[in-house]
C-alpha cells in the first residue's frame, strides 16, 4: 500500500429557497468521502471524481444550488526526509 493515498473529497451545496412563512431561506448540503488512489493520479482523473460527486449533489439538492464547491485533500508528513502520506 506504499503507492496508494487516501484522498478526502467534500462538497458542499449552498444557496437560497422558497420556504412558506419565512421571508428568508437558506438550504445547505454537504457530502464528504474518502477514497484510495494510486499516487500516479491525474489531476484530470480527480477532476472526474469530483464531477460524478456535484452531479449527484446537484440531483440530491432539488434546485440548482448558488454555490457548488469542492475541497480535495491529501495528507502528508515529513519523516528523516521522506514523505509518508496518512490514512
């Protein structure tokens, strides 16, 4: 497993809705997941994860969100001039 990394993906829905007896309404929507990938990844194969995830976000939240985003995170630490990657 030295050539694998775990990769963490959020995303994150955000934006205003109709709601009957509110003058104002906000709805948020989050998924976060875990995957692991070689450390050969492509950043366009990353961006095709991402991709799959707001589309499924997008069906899930009803209406088009305002705001769609992602984070993808890849933890590392430095060791006697190595880098090992956590999870």
């Amino acid at each position: 497993m030295f050539n694998d990394i775990k990769v963490e993906f959020e995303i994150k829905a955000y934006g205003e809705e109709k709601t009957d007896d509110y003058n104002d309404s906000f709805k948020g929507y989050e998924v976060a997941r875990n995957k692991v990938l070689s450390k050969e990844i492509t950043l366009g194969e990353l961006e095709n994860y991402v991709s799959t995830i707001f589309e499924e976000v997008k069906g899930d939240y009803g209406q088009p969100p305002e705001q769609l985003t992602a984070k993808i995170t890849i933890r590392a630490k430095e060791k006697e001039g190595e880098i090992t990657y956590l999870g």
